[in-house]
C-alpha cells in the first residue's frame, strides 16, 4: 500500500507546491498532533527543529499553528542536526518530534520527518493513521480554546545535544593533535559540529558553515565531496568530514584525498566492534550496499543482510533482528548502541575515536575492495514509468545481459522526481551497456 503524503523518509518537495505550502503544514500539525495526543493523555509536548532553509521560517509557524490548535504545547529549537532532534525528543519525554528539512535537497525543497517518544520514525502503518487525519474534517480535531498549545523557544537545542554525544565516550577523550576539515553544507550542524570538534581539541577547518537560506547543499556537503577533497589537500589535515543538510548523513576523506563513503565507514566500525566485543548481531546494508562489503563481512565471519534503501527501513530491520549497527552507502549509519537514526557527527566522533592514536586515516577506513558500482539518477516527469510493462521488458533483459557477473538495481526516488539505476560488477564495459540500455528506454517513453 502506497501511502499518499510520506515517502520513504518523511514528506518532501518543492516549497509552495503540492503538500508543502503553509496550509498543508498546518494539517500535517494539526493531525500528527491528534495522532501522538491521543497516545499519551497526561504530557501534550512536541519538539521542533529545523535546518536552515529560507522557507523554514514559512513553514515552521504553519507547523506550530497546527499544533497548538490541536492543544500540543510546542517548544522550538531551531537550527540542529535530525538526530539532535531525535534525541532530544526521547530526552524531553515530548509525545513526538518534528524536523523541518528536505536533507540532502536543494534550497527550494523543504519536509519533514516525524518522530515518536522513542526517538524512533514513524512506521508506515503510524504514518497511514496520520494520512486519515490530514484528510479528516479539520473541526473534529481542533481544541477548546482554553485548552489551545503554548509555544517556547528553546535556545539551548544544540548545547543539550553536544552534552548527550559527549556523554557517550570517556570524560578523557580528545582530538589534540588532529587537523579535521569540516563541511556542514551550510546546514543544520553548522553550529554544534564545529563547536564540539573544538572543545575535544581538534584543530578544525570549517566550510559551509555560512547559511544565507539558499546556500544549503549548493556545491558542498556529503552529496558534493569534492569541497573536502580539495580542502584537505590543501590544508594537509589528517582527515575530512562532510555532511548534508540535516546532518544525518556523512562523507569522509582521508588525508591523501580519498573520498571514503557510507559503506567502507561501516565495514571498519563493523571489524572495530567486533573486535571490543561491541557489535551485537551483525550488520543492515541496503539493496545499494557495495558487494565488497558483504564479501568483507562475510570473510570477517559477521552476519549481513539487506534491507529497502531508507534509513528507516535499515532501523527496522536492525530492531527486528536485535542488531546494533547498519547504514547506506550514502552515508546514514545508525549507531544503534547510541542513537535511533543516522547521525552524521555521532558516526564522526566514532571514527575520530579510533583515528586520535597516531592512525592514518587512508589505512583505518579503507577497509575493503569496493566491487565497481555506477549509479545514475534520471529526472523523470512520472517515476511510474518504470512500472511500463515495455520498461519492465528493458529492465529483466539488462539483468539477463549482466547475469552473473554483477547486480542491477532500478528504482524510484523517495524524495525526488528521479529514477535510481545503480549496477556493479567486474566488467566496466557490461556496467555501461546495461545502464545505457535502461536509461534509452526511460528517455524514449518520456518523450
């Protein structure tokens, strides 16, 4: 069943368009506020926080009004990273949390992610209970109005966060010594990331800690590595850290240029914890998950297995199996000894934790031998096209061609117009010819 307003993380799209206009996100206040209200009947709180888009500054009163409507008592936050907000909602006992982000998309892009008392995101099954409260008749879910919400800003959002890392690691851990090159994509950890990186002693070189309101994601962050490639060459630091608009994602570089995605982070936190007797289980990939790293976990004799792409659904299944650690290659990598959901600077201050002993960064996170992967996105006007049956035909003949010498994965964005072709293997040359062949057919019945 297809849910009508939440994709696969939250609900996304263009500012003033669609579902995300300031009446539209007064109902989604409005009835997430009904839904997590009727759950718990003696505390009435949600959290808010926001990355630093312009039209946060729309859609965040839009959002409150709905709540207080509903007789939420609303505390604001501000600019902080999604699994601030997270934890801090689990902190706060608050019935629920909202992010006000589009992640990794552009300025003109703004949503939300929802979240319960546990910190967690929501299931598709809350998420569908939701839907039937947006739809429903806005009159039955307003509040008397001596009942109506109270709102409170909160000023101190990103120094309780900072306190709920730092408590997760000895009282004597430090970065001394360390030159880091820090990107936060003019994004929500522009604040707390370079702030914590310098109380532990790091030498730190900030980018993209300059938003304006339109620069988020614009030529930096975790989908624009380049930035901390050049940078740490250029400063000769011992390491680079990237991340993307709500700093739930993170991109490395090591200190001779090499850009080190989500799945070689996994791998080496997946050998380190097992080694301290750490992990518990195994490890989630995604169906994007590099076939290196399942050989590497296999070889390490640690369990893997696979799971829809969204972080979400890595949590899931990390849950259902009792698992502690899993992750995309996009970098979402759930800690789950410490946290609900991807944290970019969680994962950072994890890794740091093993590079501060005299490590190389080129040796620690380039672990195994990644199996050749291309990834194309395709701007689609319809990303049902590739339901077509004449698609589907072009789709099953590609994986004939590549057989067993690789995978092909083709699927729809969750969160933008764009359709997904990832295929690997050996074999370069088979790798172009059936994306080619996927893409010809896409392009052909769009026209």
């Amino acid at each position: 069943m297809i849910n009508k307003y939440f994709g696969t993380d939250g609900i996304r799209g263009t500012v003033n368009q669609g579902n995300i206009t300031g009446e539209k996100f007064f109902k989604f206040g409005l009835a997430s506020g009904t839904y997590f209200k009727n759950q718990k009947k003696n505390k009435q709180i949600a959290i808010i926080a926001k990355d630093t888009r312009l039209s946060g500054y729309t859609l965040e009163p839009a959002l409150v009004s709905g709540l207080v409507s509903g007789g939420m008592h609303v505390f604001t936050l501000g600019p902080l990273p999604t699994n601030g907000l997270a934890m801090l909602t689990k902190k706060m006992k608050a019935n629920m949390g909202i992010m006000i982000t589009a992640s990794h998309n552009s300025f003109y892009d703004n949503g939300l992610k929802l979240f319960g008392p546990d910190g967690m995101k929501l299931s598709d099954k809350i998420e569908r209970k939701i839907e039937k409260l947006i739809d429903a008749k806005i009159t039955d879910q307003l509040s008397d109005p001596k009942f109506l919400g109270r709102v409170k800003r909160l000023e101190d959002g990103n120094e309780r966060y900072i306190k709920i890392l730092q408590s997760n690691f000895p009282k004597n851990f430090n970065l001394k010594g360390l030159k880091i090159v820090l990107d936060c994509a003019n994004g929500a950890s522009y604040k707390s990331a370079p702030k914590l990186l310098k109380i532990l002693g790091a030498k730190v070189i900030s980018i993209g800690v300059q938003p304006n309101g339109l620069n988020i994601n614009k030529k930096c962050g975790s989908t624009y590595p380049n930035k901390i490639k050049a940078a740490v060459k250029k400063f000769k630091a011992h390491v680079g850290i990237s991340f993307d608009g709500d700093a739930d994602r993170i991109i490395m570089c090591d200190e001779k240029g090499k850009i080190v995605d989500g799945d070689q982070i996994i791998a080496m936190l997946a050998k380190r914890w097992k080694s301290k007797k750490i992990l518990k289980g195994g490890v989630i990939g995604t169906l994007m998950s590099n076939y290196g790293l399942e050989k590497f976990l296999k070889d390490e004799k640690i369990k893997f297995y696979r799971s829809k792409v969204g972080d979400r659904y890595v949590k899931e299944k990390m849950k259902k199996l009792n698992f502690n650690l899993g992750g995309e290659q996009s970098g979402h990598i759930i800690l789950g000894k410490f946290a609900t959901t991807g944290d970019g600077l969680l994962v950072a201050l994890e890794v740091l934790f093993s590079l501060r002993k005299n490590k190389k960064a080129s040796k620690l996170l380039n672990v195994f031998d990644p199996m050749p992967q291309i990834l194309e996105n395709i701007k689609v006007k319809d990303k049902d096209i590739i339901d077509l049956p004449k698609c589907k035909n072009v789709i099953k003949s590609a994986h004939l061609i590549m057989g067993r010498h690789g995978r092909i994965l083709v699927r729809k964005s969750g969160t933008e117009p764009i359709i997904r072709i990832m295929a690997e293997s050996r074999n370069k040359t088979l790798i172009s010819k059936c994306i080619n062949l996927i893409k010809k057919s896409i392009k052909q019945l769009e026209t």
